[in-house]
C-alpha cells in the first residue's frame, strides 16, 4: 500500500492527520478495547492517524465514546429488530419478546469478529487479523460487506 498516497488522497478530501500511532499505543488501544487491528490498517494508522469527523480518536479519545462506536453496529441491529423485522435464519424463530430477541443478536454479535470502526459507518472485521478483508458498511437497511479502501 502507498502509505503517503493515501494520505495524500484523504488529505485532499479534507482529513486532518496527526503522528501515526506508535507500537506502545497500538499495544494500548488493543489491549484497552480487546480486538487486534489488521495488518493493513495498522499500517496505515501507524504511518499517519486521521483526526477530523468520523474518525475514531485512538489516541486522545474518549473511552465511552470509542465503547459507543464499537457497540453501534449491535444498537443498530437492536433497532433494525425492533423496527424493521430484521432477523437471521439461522438464529432460529424470532422470540415474541424483545429482551429475548436482544439476547441471542448479543450472544451471535459475541461469536462474531469484533467490528473496528475505520471511518463514519465502516468497520474491519478484527479476525481473521489479516490484510485485504472486506469491511462492512452498517446502515439502518442492513449491513453491507464492502471492499474497503483508505483511497
């Protein structure tokens, strides 16, 4: 990956970097928030870390705050179930109440790869820790796989 053209490119469409996060504050972030970034990404947030809108702050952020963006895509799904039918198949038939609902969604969000936010409403998967994966775009209609890019 050409670090510096990518920086260039997301500097040109008005993101702000900072020094790239350094192996102890990766280590940090890590162990803080328990997921592991992909190679690609670590790469990229190593070489410069983007600070403006929508990107998470990995280095000055609040906790609470980082904890929300890593929940939205569960608080997502939790509203998709109460207000749009959402449901998987393979969870088995949809429980009549909602607490009941919101407990297997958690039990499979907790069997799934741990969502990273990258940027707005895109995330990396944190497993398999690899370079290359497709990210996922969550919106209120569903959740998108993405071939996710830093141009």
């Amino acid at each position: 990956m050409d670090l510096a053209y990518c920086k260039d490119r997301l500097s040109a469409a008005g993101v702000s970097f900072d020094v790239g996060l350094s192996p102890s504050e990766f280590s940090s972030v890590e162990r803080e928030y328990g997921f592991r970034f992909p190679p690609d990404l670590r790469e990229f947030l190593g070489f410069a870390l983007p600070v403006s809108k929508g990107w998470p702050d990995w280095r000055h952020g609040n906790r609470s705050e980082i904890m929300m963006r890593l929940d939205w895509p569960f608080e997502g799904m939790c509203f998709d179930i109460e207000h749009n039918a959402f449901w998987l198949d393979s969870w088995g038939a949809k429980p009549a109440g909602l607490a009941d609902a919101y407990a297997i969604a958690r039990a499979a969000v907790v069997a799934a790869p741990r969502l990273i936010p990258v940027c707005g409403h895109r995330f990396l998967p944190d497993s398999p820790c690899e370079s290359g994966k497709p990210g996922v775009f969550c919106l209120s209609d569903g959740y998108h796989l993405l071939r996710l890019r830093f141009i």
